[in-house]
C-alpha cells in the first residue's frame, strides 16, 4: 500500500460517514487527477434523492465530468471504500478512468474480481488498473456495523 493510496483512502472513508446523516448504506469515494489534484467527492446518496443509481462512485464521475466539461476522465484515480457494483464498474470504463483502489471487497455484488472482474475485462474498449484491500478493516467496518443495525430494526 503506498502513502499516497492509503491517504485517499482515509478521505473517501470520511465520505463514506456521511451517508450515515441520511440512513444511507456507507459508502464514499473520491476521484484523484494524476497530478493529486481531488476532482470531487461523493458519498452513497440513494435514499435522501431517491435514485437507485446515486452510488458514490457514479455521483463522483457525474460532477468532474461536469467541472471538467467532459466524460473523459483519462488520467484519473477513483478511491472507494468498497468494491464496485455492476452498475459502478461499468461507468468506471465508460468514463475511462485509469486507476481503482478499493477498500473492502463485496462477496455478494462486487464486479472487480469477486462476482464479476468488468475494469480488467479485455473484452471491452478500457481497461483500468485496480487495486483492493487498500485499509480494507476500515472500509468493512461501517459496512458491518450499518447492515448488523438494519438487522436489529427488523429491516433488510
């Protein structure tokens, strides 16, 4: 794990408390230009919009897509406290970002090696270079402790 990695990966971590405001799974991410300039932030919003693709990561695509004036987000890093979903992987490569780092890898719907392995697929037009388990205790941790709640209210 470098410095650099791990230092992203605590802001995308503070991110993701804040979904926890509007009882939303927590989950944050952060997008890096390759100078280590932030593009933007963006935490699970699903339930205060109620959008079911307002998932950190798409959110954070969304608004340097829109800062920047294009979709093309060559050159750039997303940061994200969990492994991606179907949903997230795939706007990963549309967007043609070049680097993943995740934190805690998700058995039941990720898409970057556990379920499905979409940003390395080299049958599709990109590819991106990814690595999981960047403080992936950390990144499981509110997972856990949110859905363990959920449970004990009697809710899925």
């Amino acid at each position: 794990m470098t410095e650099t990695d791990e230092h992203w990966m605590r802001i995308a971590l503070e991110e993701a408390q804040r979904a926890r405001q509007h009882a939303d799974v927590p989950i944050g991410a952060v997008l890096v230009d390759e100078a280590g300039a932030e593009l933007g932030r963006a935490h699970n919003r699903r339930e205060i919009d109620r959008d079911p693709c307002a998932h950190a990561e798409v959110l954070v695509l969304r608004a340097a897509a829109r800062d920047r004036g294009v979709w093309r987000l060559e050159g750039t890093t997303l940061y994200v406290t969990l492994e991606p979903c179907i949903m997230c992987a795939g706007a990963l490569v549309n967007a043609r970002v070049q680097r993943l780092v995740f934190a805690a890898s998700d058995p039941k719907a990720g898409a970057v090696g556990s379920l499905y392995d979409i940003p390395t697929d080299t049958r599709l037009n990109h590819r991106l270079e990814v690595r999981g388990g960047v403080l992936s205790e950390e990144g499981a941790a509110p997972l856990k402790a949110f859905f363990a709640s959920l449970r004990a209210a009697g809710q899925k």
